[in-house]
C-alpha cells in the first residue's frame, strides 16, 4: 500500500440488507461469491482507491431513474497525479445489467456517462465530499464536490469546493464524457479555503435549510483553519442560498478568506482539535421544526480524558441570532452551544470521521443522536468501537446553553452498540441509517474494516441491525455486542484480506426503481483486474421483486375468496421465505396472513402463490394487499404493495315471481312454464329454468338472458329442445315483464300423476342465484261418496226406493265426499324410474241430479224414462286431510225448492278441485205417490228399527279452556264431543251407531260404549243413537269456552203394542198348557187310560 493512501484513514464497511422483523440468528454473505451481489465497480486504474471520494446516489438527469456516482479522489486523469475524479453513471446504464456476479470496469468509457476530472494534481477532487442537492432551485439536482487538497489563490492545500449546476451536467448526452474542472467552463462555483493548509472540503460537507427560508444552504467545513491563536482547532462554515444566489453563469471563484462570502463560521475551541475533519450534520432535536447542527471532535480532553472526543449541539434558536455575513462564532464559549456530549473514555474519539448520525429510531417522530466512537475499548475488547443512541426524550431533558453531558453515566444514553472484537473499529468512517427491511423504522447499518471472517485479515464486515432489535431495549444504560449474531440481522463479509471493506463509503438508494433501499458498499483497497489498490464498489438490490395478481372476478359472491398469482425476484441475491396478505388496510403492522405456495414452500426467486381470505367478508368494495419477503424477512415497500379490489356481493338478486303451473292440474298438456322477471334486472345475468330437477328424466334451460329486445313479443330462442318468449318489455310497468318457457323436448307422453317441481334461478354478476321453486300436481284420480244418507229417513242403498211424505218435501242428504291420495311411478326410455310423490287436490263440489218420472211412466220398467227436475251444485266445506291417504269432507245438503208429489230418481257427483268427478249410482225417492205399480216397493225406512229407544242424558261433563292458546285453538278447530251409550243396567253398549245429525257426523261407539266427534260447531244438535233395529233422539246444546264436551246418554227400548199382545197370548198359552200337562198326569197316577186327543177339538 502506497503512503499517499495514508489521509484515506482508517476504515469501516457496511454491506446489504433486507427487510426482518425479527430473526432468532443472522444470515450472512461473502462477497467472495459472486452471487451474493448484483453489480460490482471496478476502478480504472491501479492506485485509483475507488471509492474513496464516496458513493452518492441521485436522479441527476431527471429521467425519475437513481442515478449513481462514484468518487475515486487518486486518479491521474489528465496527466496529474492525484488529481481525483468522479464518475456519473445513469440508472439507464445500471438497469442494463440483471441477476447477480456483474462486474463493470470503469475504465470502459461505455461504462459511465460523465467523468469530472480534477483541475491540478494532489487536489484529491471528490475525497469524501460529495453531495447532490438543487441549490439554485431550478427543479435540476445539481452536484457539490470537494478538492481538499487544491491550492488556488497560491495557498497550498487550502482546499476548494465546486458546484456544478444541473444545467451545466444536461449539456451532456450519451457515455463516456470527460470534464475538466481545470476549465471555469465546467463549473459554476467555486468555493476556496482562506488560507494555506485548511483543507477546506476535507470530510464535512452538508447540504441542507440552516436559516429556515426553504432554500438551501451550504455547511462545509474546513479541520486545519487557526482562528482565535488555535493551531488547527478548524471551523465550519455555513454560505446561506442568498450569498450563493447572487452568482450566474459559469467559472465564479469565491474566497472565503473575504467574510462577505460566507454568513457563519463555528471556530473550534481549542488548539490541535482539528475540528470538522470529524464530522458534522443537522437534525430536528429540539422539535421547532428547524434545523440544528451538531459537530464531532474526536480528540477533546473533557473529564480529563485525553482524546475522549465530544459532540456539539447547537439549536438553530441560537443560530439565527446572527444576520448578514462574516459572523465568526468561538465554540470555546458555552453560551456558543447548547448540548455538549462527552466521551466516556479517554482516547474513545468519539464523533470520529463521519461519525455522528441522526435518525428517529425509537419511532416517536422525533431526531434522536446516533454517535460512532470507534476506539471504544467496551467488554474488554481493544479498539472494538461502539455506537451511542440517545434518544429525543433524552435530549429535550436540558434547556438554554452550556449543557455538558458525560456518557460515561448510563443514565445518559439509550442504547450501546458494542463492536465483536478487538480493533474491530465499528463505525470507523463506516456507518448510517435507512429502512432496511421496508417497515418505515430506522435500521442501523455500521461497518467494520477489520473483521476476520472467512479465515481473512481485515477483510472487513457490514452489520444490519433492524429496528425490530433495537426496539427490545427500552430505558436506558442497554448495551448490546455484536459478537452475538442474535444481535445484528444481516452481515457482509469482505472478499479478500486487508481491502478496507466498507472504509468510508456505505451508502443507501434506490438503484433498481423498486422502492427499497439498496445497499452500495466502498472497497477502496481491491486489487480486481489485476489493479492494485484499484479499488471497487458493490451494489446489492435489497430483494428485488415484482407482485403480479391474476385477475379476479369482481363482483364476486364468495366473502372467502381465494386469490392467486406470482412474486418473482430474478435479480435478488435472496430467496423468496413468504407472501401474505391484508384485507382493506396497506399499513405495514397490520394484521397481515401468510399465503400457501403452489409447489408447497417458498424457497426459490421465483413463486406462484394462492392467498385464502379466512374471515367473512362484507358486501361491498373491498382491497386487498399483497407482500413478499425474503430469506431476510426483508420485505415489500409499502409503496410496492401489489393490490387489488373487488365487490362482494353475497345478496341475492331481488325476488321474482313464478306464475303458472302452481297448483292442482288434471290437464294431459305440456306445461309452459311462466314466471316474472326480477325486479333487479340491472344486476341479473341469467336465468336458469329446471322442470323436476333431481329425478332422472328432468328438463333445463341455462343462460337465458335477463332481458329481450324490449318488445311487447320477442322470441329469444326457438329450437328442437325450447321455446322462450319475453312479454311486456314494451312499457313502461317492469312489474309484468314475463319469460315463458316450453319444453319441446318433454316426452310426447302426459306428464304423470303426482307431484312435480319446476325451478326458476335468477344469478347476478357476483355469482348469487336466488332460486323459487314452484310445485304443481297432477292429479286424476275421481273423488268418491260414502256414507250417503237422507236425512231422518235412512242411509242410503243405490238402486232402492225410499218413501217420504209429504211433511218432508225438501229432503236432506248427508255423506262423506273422499279423494284419495294418488302419486305414480315412470319408467323411463333409459331404464330408469321416476317416482313422483302422491297428492290429492281435495273435495270441491257435490252435485245434486234430481229426475222425475215422466207421465206415464212405470217405474219398474227397465227403460223408464226420467225428466230433468234440478241440478244443483254445493260446494264443500271443512276438508279433513290424512296425509297420504286421502282428503274427506262431510256433506249435509238440502234441495233448494220442495219437491212435487211422484217418483223421483236421484244421483250425487263428487267432484275435486282439478274437475275430477264420479257419480253415485241411482237411488229414488216417492213423494205421496200411490200409483198400484209402486205397491211392490219398499220403504227402507220401516225396515231400518222395529221400535223406538227412549234416551236420557244421564252425566254431563265440561272441560274449560285454560289458556288464550286453547281459546284460539276452540275459535279455529271449535269443540270435541264424547258420547257414552249405557242401557238401562248402566252397562257401556259396543257397536252402537251414533250420529252427530247437524253436521253428518257418524261413528260407532268403542269398547268402552264411547263414540267420539271434533270440530263441532257451538248451537244445538241432535244426537241419533241406533242399536238392534231400535232408534232414539237426545237433543243437546254446546256453547262456552269448553275444550271437551263429555255426555252420558242411556237408552231404553220401546216396544210396539203389537208386540206386547202376541207376547201376551204366548204368556196365556203356556201357563194353559203347563195346567193341562199336571192334570193329566194327576189321573195317569190313578188309573191308566190312553190319551184322546181329539177332545181338544180345534183349540
């Protein structure tokens, strides 16, 4: 190593990360292997020392792609040895190259676009003052550099600063531009050092608004200046936008040895400090909003501690005390600063090179301090280095000027970050923060020139530390060491032995355009291509990554939908570990789940992926956002978040209406199938119709669209299998838009008896189907008549002749119309069967058919002819229903007008609701007709009883209601009615017939004499007891809130005289008999005499 190296100093190295939460052991990369980075710089020459003049990077060209510049200050371009020069390279050139292992010689004109060289040899031009910032506001980045050891105006090493306008950097197009800051042409300011040996530009430049107008300003310092009698005790400079203003054009050099040219100088306090070599930067600590600067010492004595170092604090309240130009401020003077930190050891140097940070790292929005103290002999490890976090909430404990604060106390700082190993140096000219890992949290990137991994001397290291770590400790005195992996997150190690890996230059942007923070790391002491000490520069992509999702239907009707699609990463050093998700919400810590890889694991940079929302979702819009992470739970930028919305939509569409066929039919037809459109139709796609959907020989029709053409007519389709018809689409009223739909395809046969169903489902666009369904029943089966009876004269026997006189020329007939339950089974064409379930349309009508015997007419005449008389038709009421069996009503039914004297013949027709009917066969009634051809006939009435019973209601019994449920359930079913028959021994009579006669309800009494009725009417009834050819009549009344009405009737025959005189004879006859008999034998006992019977005569 060459000794004009020696002013690189000493030196550090950060490397690349990626995004974790929290990882239990590091991951780690040697960039011995190619793969492990994406591109690598190589200097153009030996002794170039790339990049020692710092890694900057910045969108110079305005085309909203980073571009990179790299600053090897020992170049020899131009013939001057030393001269230093700075590459540009556009991210159009960078986005060139893809994957991993790229290697770039610089000294490839094709490989950069600009070069800026140094005007003179030894001027060092780029050494560890690089900036890009818009000082003159134009919208166009505009380039800062230093020349530290440029000696215009005949001082030697005075050191300058160039500005370099964006105007003047677009002037050039394409690769390979040289510039020569030897010509005033090539630059537009340039500031230079006030006297011999400053070293104006050397390590401390910062761009930044100090004096709170919103325009830029520029801090740079000078480390060697002798101001107030103090050799090398430096100062830093601040030139506000308003002196930088005044100058246009090109080739304007500024002295600052003229105070007119400059608005503050910070002097340093003390001889030898060679204050601002350190380091120097700005934050918000006081939160006004306003700018502070704070600035390193690396060697002050405080608290007799030789070489301790100190940080300077001095609140932008103090510095805008001063006005104008040339305003010279001594820092040996308390009331000159705010806060001064003071190293906790001597020789610590703390606030060294570059050294002093300010970042908000617990989270709470405001700057905390970040100081390197890289000689920091912590856990007994020499020269290990350490880094101090000190958090706001520290800070604002001390107000006004003059506050010295000795980190020696614990109580002083937050957080300690202690380096591994002896002479590990950590934060030596090696150290920054930025979101590593995407989650909007400072992460801590410190270097290490002198680690020894992988078996190499020096090779060096960078540490990422995420602020998932840090965010562990809470309070203050934490301290923690790096020698513990479970410490840092991600470390990089230096590929060969003594390179000063990351010494100077780790530096943050974003190089590939994907949001995330990459990585660029200085090699200043790389030997690649065979150039010694030529050095070079890594870039590693922080997990570069594209999220695609596959389209989704919207608007969707599951609220657990599944989404799919792919995250590649091609040009990632890492592995895709993970995608997940978040419904309606992109923040970064908010309930996010993990996705399932299509190949079972994510572990490759390339990954198909499904993601299944687990809750319910809501009807409406709804986002949903994705994420990747790496191997280093690096993850996806919130602003990369892929994303997609849909509507979910679980309501079904509106309801609509099925029209016919609805109800009983006996019809042989074909069914057209009429329904209503819903009332949504904006929503509705489709219509899908099904005749006996589930059996095997079913009928469908899908896709039928939601509309016709509007006409009052429209055929939509019309083929071998269905005909479709809109209606009514003409007017105005939607309510009577109609589809009808006819089943051509429906066998040729009759649909057959029982039950079928038809189907209408209506589907939106989401997917939701509302489905009516509608039965209808085929039924053919005749209802039938039983139990026909005439009223008060007897029940009925088809065929026979019944007498009624002429008191009763109205009669009544009472029975029982019943319609059986009827289903059928259908073999189909394909060997198949349908069964369809039996049904019953239920009692309708009776038909009453009354015919008179017309004039001379015999009845017993096979042909006798009958004229019609009446027909009339009752209909039916209180139909009981067996459920499979048969539905029943009973019928009482009056004529409506008296019937003339004759001879009448009779029919009654049952009929169901379909139209189903049967007739009774002919019975006939006389009425007063005494024609000698009806003397043969019979009354069925004399023959039904041979006497009379005389009945008693012996008990009577009510059982009341006891609730309002039994009291609507009397008002809707009304009264149950028990009737015990008992004879005259009080002994219950089996086999009784007992007749409800009011409302033609008959029954049988049960083995315990009993006969039972329901759904009997309040009012007055006739109870009509029969038994062994006698007959008798109790009147009974029902009313009151009564649930059952239990009555005991005992009956009596009576028998007629006739009978009593026949009995009477026998009686007479016997008792004769039985006198005569004893007589006889009396007068055998005396004397034996034959018996003449003739004596007895005729008796």
């Amino acid at each position: 190593m060459q000794l004009k190296y020696f002013c690189c100093g000493f030196s550090l190295f950060l490397s690349v990360c990626l995004f974790t939460t929290s990882v239990n052991a590091a991951t780690t990369y040697d960039l011995a292997t190619t793969t492990n980075y994406n591109l690598r710089y190589d200097g153009a020459a030996a002794g170039d020392l790339l990049p020692t003049g710092g890694l900057v990077t910045a969108d110079l060209n305005n085309d909203g792609i980073q571009d990179l510049l790299i600053g090897p200050a020992y170049t020899d371009n131009n013939s001057r040895n030393l001269s230093g020069s700075l590459y540009i390279i556009y991210g159009a050139l960078i986005d060139d190259y893809t994957g991993t292992a790229n290697n770039i010689d610089l000294s490839d004109p094709l490989n950069y676009n600009l070069r800026l060289d140094g005007a003179a040899a030894n001027d060092h031009f780029s050494d560890r003052t690089v900036a890009v910032a818009d000082l003159d506001a134009d919208g166009k980045l505009d380039i800062i550099a230093g020349a530290i050891f440029s000696s215009n105006n005949g001082r030697v090493s005075s050191g300058s600063l160039y500005v370099i306008y964006g105007t003047l950097i677009d002037d050039y197009s394409g690769t390979g531009n040289n510039i020569d800051m030897a010509d005033p042409a090539n630059y537009n300011l340039r500031y230079d050092g006030a006297a011999a040996g400053d070293y104006f530009a050397y390590e401390t430049l910062k761009i930044i608004d100090v004096d709170n107008d919103d325009k830029l300003d520029i801090l740079v310092g000078a480390p060697f200046t002798d101001y107030n009698s103090r050799s090398q005790s430096g100062s830093l400079y601040a030139i506000y936008n308003t002196l930088i203003d005044n100058y246009t054009g090109t080739g304007n050099n500024i002295d600052l040895a003229n105070s007119s040219n400059y608005n503050l100088r910070y002097d340093g306090p003390v001889v030898g400090f060679n204050f601002p070599h350190m380091s120097a930067t700005t934050g918000d600590l006081d939160n006004d909003d306003n700018n502070d600067v704070l600035i390193g010492f690396a060697h002050t004595d405080y608290n007799s501690r030789s070489d301790s170092g100190s940080l300077y604090a001095i609140y932008n309240t103090l510095i805008d005390n001063y006005t104008g130009t040339g305003n010279n401020i001594d820092l040996a003077t308390s009331s000159n600063y705010n806060l001064r930190y003071d190293g906790a050891v001597a020789d610590d140097s703390l606030g060294n090179f570059k050294n002093i940070k300010t970042a908000d790292i617990d989270n709470d929005d405001k700057s905390d301090i970040l100081i390197g103290v890289p000689y920091a002999d912590n856990n007994s490890h020499t020269n290990a280095g350490s880094i101090y976090i000190i958090y706001n909430s520290l800070v604002d404990d001390y107000t006004g000027t003059g506050n010295s604060i000795d980190l020696a106390t614990s109580a002083n700082f937050n957080l300690r970050i202690d380096g591994a190993a002896d002479n590990n140096a950590i934060s030596l000219r090696a150290f920054n923060t930025g979101d590593i890992d995407n989650d909007n949290k400072a992460d801590i990137l410190v270097g290490s020139r002198y680690t020894d991994f992988n078996s190499r001397t020096d090779s060096g290291s960078l540490y990422v530390i995420y602020n998932s770590l840090i965010d562990n400790y809470t309070g203050s005195g934490n301290t923690f060491d790096l020698s513990s992996s479970t410490n840092y997150n991600i470390r990089f190690d230096g590929p060969a032995t003594s390179i000063a890996f990351t010494y100077g230059t780790i530096q943050l942007g974003d190089l590939d355009g994907n949001g995330t923070q990459d990585i660029l790391i200085g090699d200043n002491y790389a030997d690649n291509n065979s150039r010694e000490n030529s050095g070079s520069a890594y870039l590693i992509y922080n997990f570069p990554h594209t999220l695609s999702i596959n389209y989704y239907s919207t608007p969707t009707g599951d609220n657990t939908p599944t989404l799919s699609g792919e995250v590649t990463a091609s040009d990632s050093i890492t592995n895709i570990s993970m995608v997940q998700y978040q419904m309606d919400s992109n923040s970064i810590n908010g309930n996010w789940s993990n996705c399932a890889a299509t190949d079972g694991s994510f572990n490759s940079k390339s990954e198909n992926f499904s993601c299944s929302v687990a809750s319910l979702l809501t009807d409406g819009l709804h986002t949903i956002y994705f994420r990747a992470y790496d191997e280093n739970t690096s993850y996806t930028t919130q602003a990369n978040y892929a994303s997609t919305s849909f509507t979910v939509d679980t309501t079904q569409p509106s309801s609509f209406a099925l029209i016919s066929p609805s109800s009983y039919t006996n019809s042989d037809l074909k069914p057209t199938l009429i329904f209503k459109k819903s009332a949504d139709s904006s929503s509705i796609s489709s219509y899908t119709v099904s005749l006996d959907p589930g059996k095997s020989q079913h009928y469908q029709a899908t896709s039928i669209p939601s509309s016709g053409n509007g006409t009052a007519s429209y055929i939509w389709k019309d083929d071998n299998e269905v005909k479709i018809v809109y209606f009514n689409e003409h007017d105005q009223d939607s309510s009577n838009d109609e589809i009808n739909l006819y089943f051509k395809g429906l066998d040729s046969n009759q649909l057959t008896e029982g039950k079928h169903t038809w189907t209408v489902a209506a589907h939106d666009n989401a997917g939701n189907a509302r489905t009516q369904t509608e039965d209808f029943y085929i039924d053919r089966t005749n209802p039938t008549i039983a139990d026909l009876a005439i009223a008060e004269v007897s029940r009925v026997t088809y065929g026979d002749y019944y007498f009624v006189d002429g008191s009763n020329r109205m009669p009544s007939f009472s029975g029982k119309i019943n319609d059986l339950y009827k289903g059928s089974t259908k073999n189909n064409a394909n060997g198949s069967s349908d069964t369809f379930d039996p049904i019953s349309s239920g009692p309708n009508k009776i038909y009453l058919t009354v015919k008179k015997l017309g004039a001379n007419q015999n009845p017993n005449k096979k042909n006798a002819v009958f004229d019609d008389y009446l027909i009339k038709d009752y209909p039916v009421s209180e139909i009981q229903n067996i459920s499979n069996e048969e539905k029943h009503a009973r019928f009482f039914i009056t004529t409506f007008y008296p019937l003339a004297d004759g001879y009448y013949q009779i029919k009654l027709t049952a009929q169901d609701r379909v139209g189903n009917s049967s007739d009774t066969p002919f019975f006939y009634i006389t009425v007063n007709y005494q024609k000698s051809s009806t003397t043969n006939l019979v009354s069925k009435r004399d023959s039904s009883t041979n006497g009379n019973l005389e009945t008693k209601v012996v008990e009577e019994k009510a059982i009341p209601v006891v609730s309002q449920e039994e009291k609507k359930q009397l008002a809707k079913e009304g009264y149950q009615v028990k009737i015990k028959v008992i004879d005259q021994n009080n002994q219950a009579i089996v086999g009784a017939k007992v007749t409800l006669h009011s409302q033609v309800q008959e029954t049988i009494t049960n083995n315990q004499g009993v006969a039972k009725f329901a759904n009997v009417k309040a009012g007055d009834h006739r109870i009509i007891v029969a038994y062994q050819h006698f007959q008798g009549e109790q009147p009974i009344t029902l009313a009151g809130d009564v649930k059952e009405f239990h009555y005991t009737i005992q009956v009596k025959p009576i028998l007629p005289f006739g009978l009593y005189g026949i009995i009477t004879f026998l009686v007479f006859l016997n008792v004769f008999m039985l006198i005569y008999l004893l007589k006889i034998k009396c007068q055998q006992r005396l004397s034996y005499t034959p018996l003449n019977l003739s004596k007895f005569g005729n008796f």
